[in-house]
C-alpha cells in the first residue's frame, strides 16, 4: 500500500477491544481515516462511540485490558507494536494529547514550571532556563496573562479554563506536527468553552500543526475543524468536509445529532428532536445496522450490514438506504462497483471497507 | 400572572472562610449569592443561567433550606421557610423536590432503581405498603420512560440518561409542586440532553409543576423557560420574559452569554465568535470588583460603572436589569427572532 507523502497520519483497519468480565468487547471496529499536515480533523460521537479509544490506542494509551490491532502510520512510522520505550520517542514531541479534564491531567504537587520543563528539557535537551523561557513563550501564545508569574504556581491557582490552556502549551511545548485533544472544552462553561475553541481556532491558522479534535457535540466544531468523522457503536457512519457534515448530512444518525443541538439562532422553543433510545450497548448491538434501533428512517433493508461507501470526494456515508448509484469509489483504497458491493452486503463483511 | 407559589427576596448567603493561611489569619468572604429576588407563578418554569461560580447552585440549596443565607425570605406558598427549623423544613420537601448534576454519582451504587425511586415514600410515608410503594414506583418509572421491569437493576446498569431518568423519577415520586433542576443535561451527550429536556418539559405540563431549571447555557433553557435570569457572581443580572431577553438582551453579560453558545453551523459560528468580546475569566469571588461586578469584563463600562452598583430595575413594563446603561445599549445578537 503506497503511503500519500501529504497524510500525516494514516489508521487503516484499527480495532480496540478489551477483555471484560463479561467477555470481549469490541469498542473500535475497523476505522480508517488520515490527517494530512496542518488539517484540523474532528471526530463525533456520542459516549460508546469508540471515539477516545481511537486516539488512546494510537497514542499507545490503552487500559491494560485493552489491544488494539490494524495500522495507524505517523509520518510512515508505525505506531502500533511499537514499544513504550520508542513510543516515548513520538509522544509529547511530534505527536502530543490534551485530555478533557484539565485537573486530573495535571499533578496538583507540581508547579506548573516544573511540569511544561520536563517535558522540553526531556525532548529538546534544552536546559532548564532555556526549557522555562520557551514555556512562558508558549503560556503566552495561549493568552495566559503574566505567564513569567504564573508560571511559578500549582494547577489549584488557575481557574478551569486557565488549567485547560495550560495543557494546551503543553501540548505545543515541542512544536508538534500532530496535536490530539480529546474533548478539551467539555467540562468547561461555555463562555471559557468559546474563548478555547477560539483559541484552537488561531492555533490552527497561525501554524502548521494538524489538529485531531474529539467531542460528543457538532456545534462545538462548527468553526474550527476541516474534515468531520462521524462515528457510532465503534465505526464510522459518515464522513465529509464541515460544510458536508452541517450543511448537508447524509447519515440519519448525523442527521439527529444536529437536530438535536438546542438552537438560539432557530425560532420556535417547541419540542427538541431527540436520537430515540440510549447510546449504543457495545455487547448487544442489533444485527444489520448498529443504530437502526434508534433510527427514525429504518427499513428491512437495514437488518443487513451496511457497508462504508466513499465517493470520489471522499465523503463516506455508512446507511444502506443512501447507497447512490453508479460506480463508487473508495478514495483511499480501490474502486469497487456498486454489483460487487451488493455481492458483498449481508454476507456479515463489516469490514469491507478495510480489506486491502 | 397568578399568585407566586415561591417568592425570593433579597436572598444574601455568604461564606466565611479563615483564609487557609495559618499565619495571615484574616476572615475573607464570599458572597455567593447577594440579594436575588424573584417569583415563581404555579405551573411557570424559571431558567437560571450562569457561569461556575456564578452562585445558582447556592441559590438552589437555599431554597430547599440545605444553606442557611444570612438575609432575605423564601416564601413558599406565603410561608418563610428560612424561619423554619429542621423538621418542619423536612416536611416541606415532600413539595420541593430536586434533580442534581450529575445523574450517577447521585444514585447510590447500591440500591436498586426500585429502592431508589421508592425510598422518599417510605421516608415520610413509614406506614404505606410495601405492594403500594412498589406499584407506585413502577408507575413513576413509566411516566419518566423507563421500563418497569427494571425495577430490580442497579444504576451501573442503567446509561447516563437512564440515570437522570431515574433521578427524576425520585423526585417526582412525592407529587412535588416545585422541582429544582440543577443542570440536569450537563453531564449527558448533546443526543440524550434534548431527550430529558423534553421530558421534564412534558412532565412540567402534564403535572403542572414548577420548576426551577438551572444551566450554564443559555440554548438550553430556552426550549425550557417561560422566563429566564442571568447570574453572575452571586448577583442577578437580567430576570425577563423568555421571547424578550433571546431577541433583546439588556445586560451585556446576556449577550456575551449568547454569543458563546455553540451554533451547529460553521458560517454562523465563525460570526458569533468573532464578536465576541468576552475576555478573561471571572475575578477572584473574595475581591469582587467596585462598582458593577461585571465591569472588569465589560466593554461598554463607563465611570459610573466602576463607583455605582447598579440596583436591579424594571425598564417600563418589562423585564428586570442591573445595568445603567440598560436603555442606551443595543445588544441584539442579529439572530432570527424566536
């Protein structure tokens, strides 16, 4: 398989599944998708979607009772079986992470110098002056006021939307090429949640770093992403440009996640849509289509596995009922027809998709 | 508007704290919530919207007497429940209910959804049957959309929204006349929140309770809310009719409240978030500004604003404001009027 020079990360067939006393749970089944250098990629889902253990997995971040297999390429080099010794290599340097709770990512007996030093003395083998000069430089790209005082105090002295920016510089410590931030504004209020949004937003403009942003809620990502994947139940349902996703969604289960935004900007304060039912139950997900208990548009159709179809300008779509006609490309892999396809939906091929 | 079942007025609870510091004990005090008044009518839903810290929790916990505040009345049907002492206090919460944040650390683990549910009538009802509390139970957990048959499970069991669903079914087992929900949605997916919207949206009208329905989003009060009150800082900042404060904001925190809401669409958004001018984070509680506590963050602040509080106003026959530029500002956010 020939690797795009432009893809900064390439995941091809990734699975995570983990061992519970209840048996094996398969929590990400079958994902592909790239980043190219300096794209902002958004990845949607409600809770179970698999859509934090995507990015732990290639992180190398499993729970111990988790294992992931497929491929995920960054920069070339394969990140899956690669041991915590090189992965400490990539991580925190070319690639880094900010977790949603900024208070348990951050150790409250540290001073926040002693935290963004490490990781600059460790990966760029500056010296601690120099290592504490370039984070109060990146304190103050993210707006941290007095950054040269602050710098000195503990996580406890900074407020939730200060903490989370704080993670922020440090994710931007060693110039990543790749920053993953993994729900960085949810548990934050929303006038903090916009000003960080805002924030990423100029990030994203202002440098080169490909950005992998994670969240349960669309309208979050409205003005700061490139590319949208939608995922549900461990797949992707849909993907497509921002403008694809919002102004024209294709899946029903996207469909209902816009819907059911709580609107300002709509008139009428009557009755919100909502997606029926709970988020999925990874151990008894219906046969067929994993959301079509919920959907509002099912058929019988759907009791058979949809496949993953992508069209030439790499929107995908994952509902059976949305199949176009016509030859369908799948950009990232091969060209298949639409007769060979049907030749293969109902024969349980889930990961169709995948298969090189 | 018919008579107010709940009457606020001047509600004061500060916080006393020794400064944490052995050395340099000095008294600091934090004024959680400073003379909030408002009515709450039979059947009418109040949203409370504000950022952490802006006291509308506090408020809450006043109101079903679980803080003492240090000034002001909660008259409840005409009654002082701050005069009240603790049994009497009790009593009344069989008609004031609340619904928390957080719908799984409020269920405890070890109890079943039945017991969960049952257990505010065997509470204040210790003679009634054992048959009838379960029967009960079972017609409060299909009123709230879950199945009866999961009376015996346990909350691990049950997902986040099935959790609230249970936390609401609890506190509507009494026949409650007001419900406190204290973000109730926060801690759910964006999908599932608009699901329990609906729901205590359909329970308010089909019981005619009142509720009181606190959030930090203003988007989501809105589908809720006859009228809305904007807090900021332990101080009520606008009280005004829903239709009213979504299409004219009087305060500018209101307005800078509504351009921070996400908006599921990118052109709109990017819009919003350019005009927004809301910078920094809320001062320190222990040294609230002078003047307008909202003047440090405020770019239409004047002079008068840094020496004068500004007293909470009725601007004609509308709605209530505490800014003192109320009737010179025209914050309309330009989004479709509802």
């Amino acid at each position: 398989m020939s690797v795009d020079p432009g893809n900064l990360l390439e995941v091809r067939g990734l699975k995570v599944s983990f061992d519970t006393p209840d048996g094996e749970v398969t929590a990400v089944n079958g994902v592909d998708f790239q980043v190219r250098a300096g794209e902002t990629l958004a990845i949607v889902g409600e809770s179970g979607s698999g859509k934090s253990q995507l990015v732990l997995a290639i992180m190398g971040l499993l729970a111990e009772n988790g294992s992931a297999s497929g491929s995920a390429k960054f920069q070339g080099q394969e990140l899956m079986g690669m041991t915590q010794k090189e992965l400490n290599q990539v991580r925190g340097k070319d690639l880094a992470m900010i977790f949603q709770d900024p208070m348990t990512s951050l150790n409250p007996f540290l001073t926040i110098e002693r935290q963004m030093t490490e990781v600059a003395m460790h990966h760029r083998k500056m010296s601690r002056r120099e290592a504490r000069a370039h984070a109060v430089e990146m304190l103050r790209a993210v707006r941290i006021p007095d950054p040269e005082e602050r710098i000195r105090q503990y996580p406890h002295e900074f407020s939730g939307g200060m903490r989370q920016r704080v993670m922020i510089a440090m994710g931007l410590l060693c110039e990543p090429d790749l920053l993953i931030a993994d729900e960085p504004s949810t548990a934050l209020d929303v006038t903090v949640q916009a000003q960080i949004t805002r924030l990423l937003g100029e990030l994203r403009q202002k440098s080169q770093m490909a950005i992998i942003l994670i969240t349960h809620d669309l309208a979050v990502v409205a003005d700061v992403c490139d590319r949208i994947i939608v995922m549900y139940a461990g797949q992707v349902v849909e993907c497509g440009t921002v403008d694809d996703i919002f102004y024209d969604p294709r899946h029903p289960y996207t469909r209902g996640l816009l819907a059911s935004v709580p609107r300002l900007d709509r008139a009428g304060d009557g009755e919100l849509h909502a997606i029926r039912g709970n988020p999925p139950n990874l151990q008894a997900l219906p046969a067929g289509c994993a959301f079509r208990d919920r959907c509002d548009d099912a058929q019988a159709i759907c009791t058979e596995t949809p496949p993953l179809w992508r069209d030439a300008a790499g929107r995908c779509n994952r509902c059976i009922q949305g199949l176009p006609g016509g030859e369908i490309v799948d950009s990232t892999l091969h060209t298949r027809s639409v007769a060979a396809a049907d030749a293969l939906v109902g024969t349980g091929a889930t990961d169709m998709e995948t298969a090189p | 508007m018919t008579d107010p079942v709940l009457r606020v007025q001047d509600l004061t609870l500060h916080y006393h704290s020794d400064g944490g510091n052995l050395w340099q004990r000095r008294k600091r005090v934090l004024r959680a919530v400073d003379g909030v008044s408002f009515d709450l009518a039979a059947g009418e839903t109040l949203g409370i919207v504000g950022e952490s810290g802006s006291g509308k929790s506090t408020l809450a916990r006043a109101i079903l007497g679980l803080a003492k505040p240090q000034r002001g009345r909660v008259l409840w049907m005409g009654e002082d429940l701050t005069r009240l002492g603790h049994e009497e206090l009790r009593l009344k919460r069989k008609e004031i209910q609340i619904v928390f944040q957080d719908p799984v650390a409020s269920l405890n683990p070890r109890m079943t959804a039945g017991a969960i549910i049952g257990e505010p009538l065997s509470t204040f009802y210790p003679h009634m049957e054992q048959l009838q509390i379960e029967e009960r139970t079972r017609g409060m957990m299909k009123m709230v959309g879950l199945l009866p048959n999961q009376i015996n499970r346990y909350p691990h069991e049950f997902s986040g929204g099935q959790c609230q669903r249970i936390g609401i079914a609890r506190s509507l087992v009494l026949n409650p006349k007001l419900l406190i929900c204290d973000e109730p949605v926060s801690a759910l997916d964006v999908s599932i929140q608009a699901q329990i919207i609906n729901l205590l949206r359909d329970l308010q009208k089909k019981l005619g309770l009142a509720l009181i329905f606190i959030a930090h989003d203003l988007s989501v009060v809105k589908h809720i809310s006859d009228r809305v009150m904007v807090m900021y800082m332990g101080r009520s900042m606008e009280l005004g009719q829903k239709q009213a404060l979504y299409s004219r904001p009087l305060h500018p925190y209101t307005s800078a409240l509504m351009k921070s809401v996400p908006v599921p669409d990118p052109k709109l958004a990017h819009k919003l978030r350019q005009d927004l001018w809301l910078k920094g984070d809320m001062p320190s509680p222990f040294q609230p500004p002078k003047g307008c506590i909202f003047h440090t963050r405020c770019p239409f602040a004047v002079n008068r604003c840094q020496a004068d509080v500004p007293a909470m106003r009725r601007l004609g026959q509308g709605d209530w404001v505490a800014c003192h530029r109320a009737e010179e500002l025209d914050l309309s956010i330009g989004l479709p009027a509802l």
